[in-house]
C-alpha cells in the first residue's frame, strides 16, 4: 500500500507522475488474490481506454480476470518488462510491475484514497 | 439461499499459522496456496510437497463378502487384489456414467478402504451402502475421521525414512526397509502414537510420493513432525499446484474430465472398467449399450506462447467447425506453454492434427498429443 496512490474498487492503482501521465497498476491485495501471474494482456500504446471498461487480461495459473481500466485516456506506453515477466505483478505490484501509462484530462471522482481502499478490501 | 458453513479439517490452524489463502473446495476450507502456487509446484517436482487432503472421503467396508460387493457396485474386479495393494477404479451410474474416480485399498481378505474425492465422498458412501445391502459386508464412513496428508515428489521416500523410522518416531509396524521397498500402488499399515497408521505410495502429481492416513486427532502431529524431518526439502503445498500438477501428468479431475454424462471409455479409462473378468455389476448394461462412435473423446492440447485455453474454452478444426471443448487448461509451470486436456469429435482425435482453441474470443493454434504431458525421469 502507498499513500500517494489513488485506487479503484477493481483493484487497480493510478499514480499521477510529475509530467502528468497517469501510472496504472494492481493492487498488491489483487495480487495476491490472483496468486502467480503469468500472462498479461495490455491495450497497445495508442489505444483509448475508459474507466470501468475492460482493457486487458490477466491471467494466473488459476483463473484469468478482466482488467479493468481506472481511468479515461489514451495509452501512452505499455510496461513491456510485465509482458515479458508477469511474475513482477506478484513481486512489485506498485513499482516495476506497473502495466500502462495514460495520458488523461481528469481524475474520476470515484477513485479511493489508500485509506478508503483498505477499508475497502477488509469489508 | 442459505449459506452453508464451510468445513475445516483438523489442520486449519496450523495452515493460517503458514500464511496460507484459503478456498472453497466442495464446500471446505482448503489451502489454495502458501505462497507461491508456481514455487510449490516446482518444489514438488524438484523435492518434495506436503499436502492436507483431509476433505477427502475414507469409506470402509468389512465383512464376508466386502470384495463381492465391490466387485457389484465399482467398475473394476476388487476381489482379484491382493492384500496390501491399492487400485484406482470408478463407481458408476446404471447408465454407465460416472458417479466418482476412486482409490481403493485392501487391508485384509474382508476390508477394504474405499477413498473418494471430497465432492462426492456423501454420494458414495451413500451409494456403496445401498450396492452393499444384499452382501454380508458393512460399509462405514470414516471420512470425518479420518486425516490425509501426502508427501509428494522425488525426496519424499528421504523426507519420510528421516521423518518415521528413527527411534522416537512414535510409528510401529512400519520400517525402512517397507518404505524403501514399497511398490506404487501398494501400502504398509502400522501404527503412529499407538493409533491406526497407513502409508501408501500413491498420489496425484507424476511424481513418486506417499499417502499416510492417521486418525483426525493426529494430523497436527504427524504434520508437524513431517516439517521439522523435511526441512528445506518439505513444501507445505496448497490445492492450486495440486491441480497444475496432475494436469502436466495427465490425470483426470472428477467434474472437469470424468462425469455422470461421460461414458469410462471417452475418458480413456475403458481399461478401468472390468468387462471381460467379472460378472455383473452396476453400470455394465449401460457401458455395453452404449454407442460411443459419434461421442466426443478425451485429448490431450498443447499450443505455444504463455496464453492458456482454460475449461469450457470451446475448440474448433481449422475449416472453423466447432469440434469439442477444454476441460481444463492451464500455463504448464514445468514445460513452460500452455496444455490442455479436452473432448473433441472422435474424428480429430489424432496425435499431431491441428486444432483452434477461442480463448475468450481470440484464436489460439493448437495441436493433439499423447496425455501425460509430463512424466517424471
């Protein structure tokens, strides 16, 4: 969990950067939840992608969950490093295992704070 | 609806004291995973795994006339086992579909151990005491009683010399020497801390391995003194690496490959089912009916790449005409692509014909070959 994070209630994080691109990722919980990752299925750089909507695919050796996007915007780049080793979802959920960078015009209202999220998962 | 609890086994405790996650597996609750269910299924194949499989069903029959009555109401000949061994058969529908893929034990001339998976371990024990009543033979239901714990790869005959037959092991009538020269699908019976002990060497993996039955209230023990002997060789190992397992050694899982509408034979299981050696049983008038030339059959998958085709994927040939669908499918964590074992249209059931699984709308290449994916060395 870390603080400057913004959540949705489908588990992914968004970390605004300081040149504005939104950073999305799983949650650590979801993470866990999934158990090993090993396959991602990311939108390509380019593609429009809108809150709540289905952007992608992730899957673990036990089940394959839709990913949804927390956000609306445009994909500016893609995490090739978790495409070629979805484990780092597992080991570095908020760091290298990030999976997509958004440029985007506003925040949804919806997004939780890491407290609320915690609150959240534990409900 | 009502929610019903889920059962525990005698071991809950000391899986939350590892950290595992939990399932709910037939209504249990079950160790899905540890940690990692990949770093568990490696530890399997390259040392060794401990699992809790105490939700599975034990179901004794004792009498005169216990072999008589298995040989009625399961598909194999029983009464030709010899004690001290152990087969695996089916208990079948008068349709000749399958109720349950079972293990069953000989103990002694006039007992025997039938084990169930947990799902249907009611049902069968409900349908060999109705199969039984015309035979001097008792069926009695030890599964609430009764614990599982396998030891599982190529380090478990170490893990269990080291761990049962030094001084204080509490375990009598059972020596190095049975381990050692246990055979597959044979067992030894002693006892652990004065109770019933049985050791068998099956399981549910491709790998060599053990299966020790203790009473309910020693599992903890017996758990725990497999621990400490197995070290850094010991996995404690959850029901998702189970599963990945037995699907790399080609193994069928009740509900997914084996099932009241699935004939023994399209399962590749006809060998199973004693025609020829015995005389009536239940489920003989149906298999010998039935026409199996245009029912699907049991294939083994393999595509490259690292995206699965999963269960209920559906599969086509290459002219785009729907020819069956997986029944289970997973990233094989040994081999490294993905495979598969589905019911395909007996007329694509060649090892090497090209096929098409729809994975979730995409088109993934895939090819026929012989089960197991995996055999050990």
């Amino acid at each position: 969990m870390t603080a400057e994070l913004l959540y949705s209630k489908d588990h992914e994080w968004v970390r605004v950067d300081s040149d504005g691109v939104a950073v999305v990722g799983v949650t650590d919980y979801a993470a866990e939840q999934l158990g090993d990752v090993v396959y991602v299925d990311l939108p390509e750089a380019g593609a429009d992608i809108s809150a709540g909507t289905e952007m992608g695919e992730i899957e673990s050796t036990k089940s394959v969950s839709d990913l949804f996007s927390p956000i609306d915007g445009t994909v500016t780049e893609v995490n090739q490093a978790v495409v070629d080793a979805p484990e780092l979802v597992n080991s570095s959920p908020f760091d290298e295992g990030w999976l997509v960078k958004v440029s985007f015009a506003a925040l949804p209202e919806d997004l939780l704070s890491a407290e609320d999220y915690t609150a959240f998962t534990q409900s | 609806m009502v929610e019903q609890a889920l059962r525990s086994t005698m071991l809950e405790t000391v899986h939350e004291s590892l950290g595992a996650t939990f399932t709910d597996f037939a209504g249990w609750r079950m160790p899905v995973r540890y940690d990692s269910d990949l770093a568990e299924h490696a530890a399997v194949r390259e040392r060794a795994g401990l699992f809790d499989l105490s939700h599975m069903g034990e179901i004794h029959l004792r009498g005169p006339q216990a072999a008589d009555a298995l040989d009625h109401a399961l598909a194999g000949k029983l009464s030709a086992m010899s004690v001290g061994r152990a087969k695996y058969s089916l208990l079948l529908t008068q349709d000749g579909g399958v109720i349950d893929d079972v293990i069953t034990y000989r103990l002694a001339e006039d007992h025997f151990i039938v084990v169930a998976n947990a799902s249907n371990a009611e049902v069968d024990a409900q349908e060999l005491t109705t199969r039984a009543a015309g035979f001097d033979a008792e069926v009695d239901d030890a599964s609430d009683r009764t614990a599982l714990i396998a030891v599982q790869g190529p380090a478990s005959e170490e893990i269990l010399l080291r761990a049962l037959t030094t001084g204080d092991s509490g375990v009598e009538g059972i020596g190095a020497e049975d381990l050692r020269e246990m055979k597959n699908y044979r067992f030894a019976e002693g006892t652990y801390r004065g109770e019933q002990l049985l050791i068998a060497r099956t399981g549910y993996t491709g790998e060599d391995g053990f299966e020790l039955y203790v009473p309910d209230e020693l599992a903890a023990v017996l758990w725990e003194q497999l621990t400490v002997a197995g070290g850094e060789d010991l996995t404690p190992c959850g029901l998702a690496c189970r599963d990945t397992l037995r699907l790399e050694a080609g193994m069928p899982l009740y509900g997914h490959e084996l099932g009241r509408d699935l004939y023994p034979a399209q399962s590749g299981m006809a060998r199973v089912v004693a025609l020829t050696s015995k005389g009536d049983f239940v489920g003989r008038e149906g298999v010998e009916a039935a026409d199996l030339s245009d029912r699907p059959v049991l294939v083994g998958l393999v595509a490259e790449g690292r995206r699965a085709a999963r269960a209920d994927a559906k599969v086509r040939d290459t002219e785009g005409r729907e020819v069956g669908a997986i029944t289970s499918g997973v990233l094989s964590p040994t081999l490294g692509h993905p495979i598969a074992m589905a019911f395909v249209r007996p007329t694509v059931t060649e090892v090497g014909t090209e096929l098409i699984a729809d994975v979730r709308g995409k088109d993934l290449p895939v090819r026929v070959v012989a089960l197991p994916f995996y055999s050990r060395a």
